[in-house]
C-alpha cells in the first residue's frame, strides 16, 4: 500500500488547506492508502510526497487541490 505525507507551513496558515487535501485524498483514494499524515513545516512549504517521492511542491504552482488529488491516483495505478 502506499502512504502519503502532506508538508505545510504553520506560521503562513496553511493547515486548512493541508486537512482540505488530506480529506480529499482520503475520500477519493483512502482505500488504496495506507494514510495520509500531515507533517509541519516553514517557509511557504507547501509540499505532497507519495512514499516519498514529491508529487507537488507549492514553490512551483500555486495551489491546486485537484491537481494534487490528480497526481496521487497517477501513483496508485
């Protein structure tokens, strides 16, 4: 099974966004995931890794919650 890791900066408030993704991910993959685990960070850290693996990094679009949802399944299959 595979686990995914959400990294999100704590002092620009992201968390919403980062329980947003995670309840998306869950509700579209959740019983192909082992879980989804939300990980704090800083510096504008936005970041989706799939068993380690960054699928999404905020530095270089914006925020895309689809886009996000999209690139896991991509792993999956």
């Amino acid at each position: 099974m595979t686990h995914v890791t959400i990294e999100y900066c704590v002092p620009c408030g992201l968390l919403s966004n980062a329980v947003e993704t995670q309840r998306t991910l869950l509700e579209t993959h959740g019983q192909r995931l082992d879980g989804v685990t939300l990980d704090t960070g800083d510096g504008g850290v936005f970041e989706v890794r799939v068993d380690g693996a960054t699928v999404y990094d905020k530095s270089e679009e914006g925020y895309d919650r689809d886009a996000i949802v999209e690139r896991v399944g991509d792993r999956l299959d």
